[in-house]
C-alpha cells in the first residue's frame, strides 16, 4: 500500500452481522488433557503439602532453582541436591486483576506478581533470581503507590488439612 | 553474540502488501491471505508463476481455530507445488517471517520469495483472550487462573517501578500511535485521544487499562522478497535486508527481571552486528516497535538501544519518537493504532518500513531522510526476540 493505493480489501462486519452470518458454524474443541507434573516439580509439589519449599541444585554454576527443574538449563547437566530454600522473599513485581481467565469482571480484585525468594547461589542483582509466581495477599492501594515493590513477604499456607500436593497449597504471599 | 552466517546473495524486499485491519472479517483466513498476497505481488510487477518458494507466518492455530495453519493458509498464499515453510514464535511471528525468508534467498535455494502472514482472531469467543489460557504452564501457572493481561501489567508495573515512569508517561505512547493511525488506510483503532482518556478507559488489570492495549484484529500483510540480481531487474528502490537476529529467552519468566527485555537486546546485536551498525541511537533513523501494549514500545526501543534503559520514557515526554521528531517510531500506528491481527501486525511493521525507506508512505512519510530502519516483535513468555534491520 504505498501511497498511490486507497482501497484495501476487506469487508468488516459488526458482531451482529457475524453472529447471523449464512454459513456460520459453531463448534468447540472437546479435548480434555491430564498433565503429569513431571519427575522435579511432583517432588515440589509434596513438598508444598509438607508445608516445604524445594529448590533444585546446579552442580556446575551453583544456582538452586525454584521452582525445580531436572537440569540446569544453563549449564546443561542434571541437578543432583534437593534444598529446602527459605520461605521468605520479596515482591518482584504485582499487579491488580479485575478480570478472569475469560476476561469478565471479577467482583473482588486480587493481587499477583512474581516473588523472589531468600535463596542463595545468586549475584546480587543478577538478571535471574528463584521465585514464584503467586497471589499476593497486600492492600491493592500499596501496588498502586509502588510501596509493594521490594516489600518483605512470606508464605500463607492452606490449613494442614485442605493442602493437596498443588501450587494452591499456597494461599498466597504476605508481608512479613 | 557471533553470528556465523556465509551469504550467497545480497537479500531485498520488491514488494508489499496488506488488507484493511478489522475486528471480524467476512473473508476467510485464506482468503485474507490470497488478499495481501495478491497485492504484493501486483505492487512489485511478478505473478505467482514468478514466485520460486513461499513462506508463511501465523500465530496460535487456536485464534482461527484451524489446526496446521500453514497448510490451510497453503493455496491463498500460492504455495501449491512450491516449497512452503511456515514459522511460528508466538507474537515475534510477523518479523520472523521475513527473517525466514531471509535465508532462504540469502543461501541461495530461492531467488523469489512470497512472504505471506495472517491471523484471524474473531472466531474464537466469547473473547479470544481465553484460547491464551493454553500458553500458561498446566502445572504451576493455569491453577492461579491467569489471563494473558496479568503477564504485561506485571511487567510494565516492574518497568515503572525501576524505571520511575508513571501511567501518564506510557500512556503518551498509545496517544502518538493511535494519533499516527489516522493515516493508515488499514487502521482499525486511529483516534485522536488524549492522555486522560487512556487513564480513563477500563482499568483490566492495574497497572494496564483498556487503551494502553492494542485490539483483537483480523487481517494479512505480505511481502516479496528476492536476490538483488533479481531485485535491480524488479525495480529501481529496492530496500535492502542488512541484518537478521532471533534468540530466544528462558520460559521461566517469574525467575527473572522483567524491567529490561533481554530477549529482545541479544537480537537486535546479533541483527546490528550483521548490518555493521555499531550506534544504532545514531545511525538508524526510523524505527517499529513492537507495540502491543504501550510500554512495550518503550521497553523495546530501550532493548533495541534507540535509547538507553529507563530512558525512552522521557524522550517520549519530548515528542523525540514523533512522526517528525529525532528518531521517529511507529510511524503507521503500530498495533495500538493500526490493529493487531499478531502475525500479521509484526510484518506491517515491516511493510511499513518498506514503505518509508521508498518514500512511499504519503501522509506517514516521516519528516527527516530516511536510509536505515529497525522493527523488531516479540514472542510468547517474554521469550522470543525477532529484529530485522532494512535500507534503501
């Protein structure tokens, strides 16, 4: 389209014209999956129900990995140590969500973000760090003015009993 | 990063091509494809039996609701018979198209290349946002239920906080490119807005709000590309491809920093080192941005070192990245303006860079001369790079 041409092609429809268009067939993938968790984060996982966080250990360069991983996706070579990492961090990054996966309106906002986690073998400052990415139980004004960013967190844990072995086991990240 | 490429030709683009950018189409993807392909075709004198091989760049198969895009897009971007890849890195699509392309001419295999993107979002509903739900990881990322939003808000609130900016600074960027748009014959979203419309619009998830994302879009661009042989018999302004460069970053996006897009920096020196260009805050003189959300221009023109890190919200501030300014950016009003149909968008930018670089984008014509140019897109978890350096 250079500036000699003015029409392109295309012809626009409202969403009342698509949804009485002639022809137009409606279908909905009935596809159900069963994901395995995997030989790394199904050892996570139990751990979260212990009330535990497990990282993964490097050999080479020393990095624990949160969440675990099999290998070092750095160094190329297997993990071989199993660390219990602390359960405290600070907040990386949080936001404010007033929608769902479906993008309606939610009625009561939540806060997510990444956490990175006390866990040692990192630089300081060094681009990647061990977290998660989880909710996050502050007051949504404190995203807004910024004092979120860097605060203190720990884990809320789900009641002994109602922990099933999944990353909601943890409720979410609290100021400390 | 060394890039250790032995060329056989000197590549360039003859050719451009795009359908109007619309919320539904009535066309079928194909034929949105056949649309753009036609016209590039047409633009550059060639005819489908000219064309030696073809590629073909698409985003998820689940926005067209069709399985193994590339085949169905086959006939409607005239690959029947001819050697046909298709290429898939998520939003980086658009610019990895030509880049493909790119060394299918630059080795010599093919001479003529019919470069062809398109994306369909409007069958998947009630909101195509929730086929984004299946790029999530099923283990430790789909139980928090999270919608694609939740990845850019906690990225731009990492960039503002790091970076000092505020909403309103980002903001002027959705305000420029909309305003741009105006000019685009293609564009679904051109407006003249104003900050405080941006601030006011839906708030979806904080720190992001309805106007500082681009829209849910169905259209096709493409483009011919050729060996310069071929090239000077085709035309007298050829635009020359200088450099390539696609890397891709870690999918562990939580265990990483998101104020600075890495992905995107190692791409552009690999694609910078390959065009010996060594500043490219001085020596490139137009750029497009990847822009689905507003501080994801920015956040791109610091990883393309237009400007340095943090720094580009306040060049902005100045009108520095205008349609007249210094270094002007998304001179066609980008995906926030423009629309933003993935694969498709992302070769618009290239297109329109094309366009510049001939002096063919009339009322866009950007105000300074122009010789070089960037674009870059990016993928999937803050992951793929894809940058393409172009002159005339």
């Amino acid at each position: 389209m250079s500036s000699k041409i003015n029409k392109l092609p295309g012809i626009k429809l409202k969403e009342k014209e698509m949804y009485s268009l002639i022809g137009l067939v409606e279908d909905m993938p009935q596809a159900k999956y069963d994901f395995a968790a995997g030989t790394t984060i199904s050892k996570f996982l139990e751990g979260l129900k212990e009330g535990k966080i497990l990282g993964r250990k490097c050999p080479k360069c020393g990095r624990i990995f949160v969440p675990p991983r099999s290998y070092c996706e750095w160094c190329h070579v297997a993990t071989n140590e199993w660390i219990e990492v602390p359960q405290t961090g600070e907040i990386h990054t949080a936001v404010i969500t007033y929608i769902s996966t479906k993008r309606e309106k939610i009625e009561r906002p939540e806060v997510v973000g990444t956490i990175k986690l006390d866990v040692p073998g990192y630089r300081d400052g060094e681009y990647e760090f061990a977290g998660l990415f989880h909710k996050i139980c502050v007051d949504p004004q404190d995203v807004i003015s910024g004092k979120a960013i860097g605060m203190k967190v720990k884990v809320r844990w789900k009641p002994k009993e109602e922990r099933k072995g999944n990353i909601l086991d943890i409720e979410c990240f609290e100021p400390l | 990063m060394r890039s250790n490429i032995f060329m056989k030709d000197r590549v360039a683009i003859v050719g451009a091509g795009i359908t109007t950018f619309m919320r539904r189409a009535l066309e079928t993807p194909r034929e949105l494809a056949w649309e753009a392909a036609k016209m590039a075709l047409d633009s550059a004198g060639l005819t489908l039996s000219d064309i030696d091989c073809v590629v073909i760049g698409s985003a998820p198969d689940t926005f067209d609701g069709m399985h193994l895009k590339g085949e169905y897009l086959g006939d409607g971007s005239g690959a029947i018979n001819k050697p046909m890849t298709r290429v898939y890195v998520g939003g980086g699509t658009g610019v990895f198209v030509p880049e493909s392309a790119y060394w299918h001419v630059a080795s010599g295999v093919c001479k003529k290349v019919l470069v062809v993107a398109e994306e369909k979002m409007s069958p998947a509903h009630p909101h195509p946002q929730y086929v984004f739900k299946y790029i999530w990881d099923p283990i430790i990322e789909r139980p928090l239920g999270p919608n694609l939003l939740w990845i850019f808000a906690m990225e731009m609130r990492r960039y503002m906080a790091k970076c000092g900016a505020k909403k309103e600074d980002i903001a002027l960027v959705s305000v420029k490119n909309k305003r741009n748009a105006l000019d685009h014959p293609a564009a679904l979203t051109a407006a003249n807005i104003t900050v405080d419309d941006v601030l006011k619009s839906e708030t979806l998830v904080w720190p992001v709000n309805l106007l500082d994302v681009s829209p849910v879009t169905d259209g096709a661009a493409a483009l011919i590309m050729t060996s310069e042989n071929v090239a000077r018999e085709i035309t007298d302004s050829p635009v020359w491809v200088d450099g390539i460069g696609f890397t891709l970053e870690n999918q562990h996006w939580y265990n990483r920093e998101l104020a600075f897009p890495r992905y995107l920096n190692y791409a552009a020196r690999m694609a910078y080192k390959m065009a010996g260009i060594e500043r490219p805050w001085k020596e490139i003189d137009v750029a497009e941005p990847y822009d689905p959300f507003d501080y994801k221009e920015l956040h791109h023109i610091e990883g393309l070192m237009l400007a340095r890190p943090c720094e580009a919200w306040k060049l902005v501030r100045e009108g520095y990245f205008d349609r007249n300014g210094e270094l002007p950016t998304s001179p066609s009003g980008g995906l926030l303006g423009v629309g933003n149909p993935i694969a498709a968008a992302g070769l618009m930018k290239v297109a329109e860079l094309f366009w510049q670089l001939r002096y063919e984008a009339g009322k866009r014509q950007v105000k300074k001369p122009v010789h070089k140019a960037v674009a870059n897109a990016w993928g999937d978890l803050m992951q793929a790079g894809t940058v393409i350096v172009l002159s005339n």
